[in-house]
C-alpha cells in the first residue's frame, strides 16, 4: 500500500468498491517504482457507473445553476493545483515547472472558459427556433500525455452542455484523475453527473465504446484505438469524437527568423518529451537557411537537461513507460536519416531518451510519417513555398503545425496546410479556439463554443 492508492471507483457520487479485487499498478517513470495501485475496473462497473449516468441526466440536462456548479469545481480544483503538478510529476514524469504550467495550469484554464460560458440565446432561421440541447450520457477516454486536460477538455465541455459522464483515464496515468473527483465531490456536483471508472482499455474502454446506453463517445489517443471506438459506436449510430495522432510540420521560410524559429520549434518538439500530439514533429526548412537551422537545432538540443523531473533544471523528464521508450528507440534505431544530436547522457534508471535529431529526412521514411511521440526531430529541406505546403500535406495526419516568415507570405501558406490549427511566427495556444484534426487526425472539435457544440444535439422548432 502507498499514500497515493486510490481502491475505489466514483461512481453516483460516492467511492464504491470495484465489482473485481484486481487492480493495475501505477509505476513512476523517472524512478521505475510503483507509486500506487488503482481498480482494474470491469464491464460490470461500467454498467453501473452508466445507469448512474443515465439516472442523472434528466435533471441535469435542464440544471439552471450548471456554470454556479463548474465554478465551485474550478475553485475546488484550483486550491488543489500543487498537488495536480507533484502527480502528474510522479506519474507521467513532466518536469515539475512544465507540470504547473502545463499540466495544472491548462486544464484550470479551460474549466474557467467552461464555467464562464453562457448557453448561446436560440438562433432563429425563418420560421424556426433553433436550440441546442444536451446530448446525453457521455462516455470519454482519454491518454497519459496530458492526463488532466485531456479529462477536462471533455468533461467541463460535456457538463457545461449538460450532459453527463463516464470517464476512464488513462491506466498509465489514472491518478490525477482522482484529484478532479475530489474536487467534483467538495464543489457538489450533483451524484452520478461525473463517474469515474479505471481500468484498461480493452476491458474498460471497450465496454464504454460499445454501451449501448453511452449516447456519445469522446475519445483522445492513438488512431489505432479511435478507429476500434469508431468501429464499436457504429452499431448503434452513436456519436464519436476523435483527438488522435500528429505528425506536424514546421514549416521555415526562407525569410523567418530563422534563430527564434529553431528554438521554438525544438521547444515544441520536445514538450511533454515529444509526447504531445501536437508537436511539430518535422522541421520543414528552405535551402537558403538549411545549414544554419540544422546546427543551431542539434545545439539547442545537445542543452536540454535531461533528468529528474522535480529538479528545477531539468527540461527534459523520461517517457511514460518502458514499452514507449522501446518503441521510440526502435525508430531511433531504424533511422536511416544523418543524426546530428542524440548522445547526451541519460540516468540509466527510469525511461529516459536523450533529445534527438536527424537531418536531410526523407519526406516518406518512417521517421517522416509515423507518430514517434518521444523527443525526436526530423529536418527536411525544401526549394519552394510550393513544395514545403506539398512535404507538409504529405501525412496521413493533420492536425497542427507552424509557419515561420513574413506575415503574408506565412498566412499564404498556412492556408494552403490540410491541419486543423497552424502557428504564425509562434503564435500562442489558445485554450478557447478549437482544436482538432483533419484526415487521421480525428473527428470533431474540443475547446471554447466550438468544443462545447460537440456535446449538443441541435433542434429546430418550427411555427
Ligand atoms: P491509446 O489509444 O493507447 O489509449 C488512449 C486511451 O484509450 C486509454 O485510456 C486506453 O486505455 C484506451 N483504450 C485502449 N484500447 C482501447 C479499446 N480497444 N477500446 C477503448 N479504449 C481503449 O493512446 P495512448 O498511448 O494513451 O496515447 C498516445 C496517443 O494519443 C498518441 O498517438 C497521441 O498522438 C494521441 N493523442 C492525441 C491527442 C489529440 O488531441 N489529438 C492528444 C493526446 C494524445
């Protein structure tokens, strides 16, 4: 037993013993000890935490007092923002000053924005009223990369919308998500209006996908695993929203500011260890600038410490488990690119992998195509605006990216880019703009108006 061991699941707004006394431990990455133990939950839990859900959506689907009840949860979850960032720390391995800012701060970020936005006035089209409307019970399944504000993303969306849910975190990263719990259970959030049930995907996951009274699922992570939930909703019609995978480009053209560019676009690369789906992932670079952008890449990798994720210096933590490091070092390994950085020493404990580089990719290899989701940066060069959109647009994936340049020139481009956002000269994230994909990047919008449109049914009344 440790202090973090969580033996219960939420569900109907009390800690209720799992059906099964099987349970999944957690491990921590940088150390790779076990710092808890979590219910393996099973389909008869999800059963319950479902009817739960399904008892509580009449009410509040028409609560009038939804935004009083998000923002009593974001104060609740606020005063618990330290002991979010140690989680995450302990859990995913995210350094400790990325963990606050990132981890805890996003998340409470977008539950202010949800807490705060007011159901839009009915739309009147001709002789109709158009309203929206909840669209029921809630299944969402989320990833460990950023295992708070995956959650919330979708759960103050869902509430916010009025519906009602049944999450299953990630079993990597599944502790964080008892902090939000706790702060649903002090904030009153009325019982069976959040559940939560841990467990693996195949088992818990699975049984959520394929509820026949989950109304919708939303779901955030691999394509893979999207298209077995896809597959699983499909039988009864039910609604899927998809946040997948990434191969985004960084596109640097000839007139950028190349020095700020490559740092910020190392940066982005390598946040969250390269474990964001976002990341930018290809450094896309013209000719004229290749050579300069190249080595100030491999130097501003070679100065990422990498390390414990509670010592302040670190900028780099390990990967989440030791199957992610394998799988990260076997496209390292398989690489047939010119590696420029990539041997800077890593503590031999834990799931470290050393900031790497490879220039001169070619646009179709592996390394170019496939999500690595480690800390692992491909360059291509390019002659053209023409042929940088054409390198950018070759991906099965579409779902971010930057532009570095003049402003027309970069906005001329960005256009031009099949990806769901794109950053202009590193313009920043906004926690209020949609966010999604394009091709296998996914299906549907999270965040802001848009994110919350995921969760409503819309009717038109005619007179
Ligand atoms: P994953 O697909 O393995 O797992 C995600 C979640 O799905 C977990 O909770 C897992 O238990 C569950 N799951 C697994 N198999 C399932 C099944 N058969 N049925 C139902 N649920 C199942 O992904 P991951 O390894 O946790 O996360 C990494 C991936 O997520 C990367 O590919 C990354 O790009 C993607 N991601 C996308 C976004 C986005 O917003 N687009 C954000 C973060 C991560």
């Amino acid at each position: 037993m440790t202090t973090l061991d969580r033996p219960h699941l939420y569900i109907d707004g009390q800690w209720t013993p799992p059906a099964s006394s099987e349970t999944i431990a957690v491990e921590n990455p940088a150390t790779e000890e076990v710092l808890a133990h979590v219910p393996a939950g099973t389909a008869a839990d999800v059963d319950r935490a479902v009817a739960a859900a399904r008892a509580a959506f009449p009410a509040w689907s028409v609560a009038s007092d939804r935004a009083q009840v998000l923002d009593r949860l974001h104060t609740a979850l606020a005063s618990r923002a330290a002991e979010i960032a140690r989680v995450v720390g302990l859990e995913l391995g995210t350094p400790l000053k990325i963990a606050k800012a990132v981890q805890a701060g996003l998340p409470l970020t977008v539950l202010r924005s949800y807490a705060d936005l007011v159901l839009p006035p009915p739309e009147t089209i001709g002789n109709s009223t158009v309203v929206r409307e909840p669209i029921g019970v809630v299944g969402a399944i989320t990833p460990w990369n950023y295992p708070l504000h995956q959650v919330v993303a979708k759960v103050a969306a869902a509430l916010a919308a009025g519906c009602t849910v049944v999450l299953k975190p990630s079993e990597l990263t599944p502790l964080v998500a008892f902090l939000l719990v706790d702060a649903a259970s002090e904030a009153g959030v009325p019982p069976g209006v959040l559940n939560v049930v841990t467990g693996t995907g195949p088992v818990v996951g699975a049984a959520i996908a394929g509820h026949p009274d989950v109304d919708m699922v939303s779901f955030t992570g691999s394509t893979a695993t999207g298209r077995a939930i896809t597959h699983a909703a499909a039988d009864r019609i039910a609604k899927v929203a998809l946040e997948l995978g990434g191969k985004s480009a960084n596109v640097i053209l000839a007139d950028a500011d190349v020095t700020r560019a490559v740092k910020v676009g190392v940066g982005n690369a390598y946040l969250n260890s390269g474990q964001t789906c976002t990341a930018w992932t290809r450094m896309l670079v013209h000719e004229s600038v290749y050579d300069e952008a190249v080595s100030l890449a491999a130097k501003t990798a070679g100065g990422y410490t990498v390390g414990d994720p509670f010592d302040e210096s670190t900028r780099l933590g390990p990967l989440v488990s030791a199957a992610q490091r394998d799988r990260v070092l076997g496209f390292v390994a398989r690489a047939s690119a010119r590696m420029v950085a990539g041997d800077s020493p890593v503590p031999q404990k834990g799931y470290f992998v050393a900031p790497t580089v490879f220039a001169d990719v070619d646009p179709d290899s592996e390394l170019a195509q496939e999500e690595i989701f480690g800390p692992v940066l491909s360059i291509i060069p390019f002659s053209s605006d023409d042929e940088a959109v054409a390198i950018a647009n070759n991906s099965k994936y579409g779902l971010a990216g930057g532009v570095w340049g003049s402003e027309e020139r970069a906005l001329a481009v960005a256009a031009r880019m099949r990806t769901g956002q794109v950053d202009i000269n590193g313009g920043a994230f906004n926690p209020r703009a949609p966010f999604g994909g394009y091709k296998q990047s996914g299906v549907g919008r999270e965040l802001g108006v848009h994110g919350l449109a995921e969760f409503q049914q819309v009717k038109a009344i005619q007179r």
